[in-house]
C-alpha cells in the first residue's frame, strides 16, 4: 500500500516537474506598442500596413493568414525565412518580395513609416 501511494506521489511529482520545464521554455513575445503612443511617424505606416501588408499579415499574432504574421518581427532572433530581422533584410523583402510575397513598391518616405510601425509590433 505504502509503495504504491509512493509511487503516485512520484507520478504526479514527474508530471508537475515536466509542466514547470514545459512553461519555462515558453516565452510570450513582448506585445505591441499601444497605438494611443504611436509617434507620427508609426501611424503613418500603420496606415501603409493596412493598405499593402493586412490582406496577407496579421500584426498582432503569429499566427499565419496567407503570410505569416508579424507580432514581434522585429524583436525576435530570425524572421520566418531564418534571417535576422534588420531594416535592410525587412527593406529587400517588402520592395522584391520573397517566397510567394511579391513585392510593393513604395515611396521611400511610406517605407521608413512601414518599418517605424513594424517596430511597434
């Protein structure tokens, strides 16, 4: 009786220890800049976003519409393509395109608004 309520107990002690190292390698991205603290520059390209990227990208998530999505693009190590995200690597991917993306071209004042708001994220 005894070696079996230990046992139990060692059970439900492995699965709590596992749970705990589970949750500890999970991290939450950091959330999105609210836009009430948005500078002009941001809304701006919050406004570029909607117009070319939301069809395809949501910006608040990870979570894939026909693009994957950008919560945190531009604080995480690698972007979805494994490249790190820098404003140049985000440039060359929003004006040629990548994968199945095909590019935009825009104004290079409506690009710096887009990464000021991709920063935001």
């Amino acid at each position: 009786m005894l070696s079996r309520s230990l046992s139990v107990s060692l059970a439900v002690l492995t699965c709590v220890a596992g749970l705990a190292i589970g949750l500890a390698g999970c991290r939450s991205l950091p959330p999105s800049k609210p836009a009430s603290e948005w500078t002009p520059e941001e809304a701006r390209g919050a406004q570029v976003y909607q117009q070319d990227c939301a069809r395809c990208h949501y910006p608040t998530t990870t979570q894939g519409l026909h693009g994957p999505g950008l919560q945190a693009i531009t604080k995480i190590k690698a972007m979805p393509s494994g490249a790190p995200p820098t404003d140049e690597r985000m440039t060359v991917a929003i004006l040629h395109g990548h994968g199945t993306m095909p590019g935009t071209a825009i104004p290079d004042d409506q690009l710096n608004d887009l990464l000021a708001y991709l920063h935001t994220l």
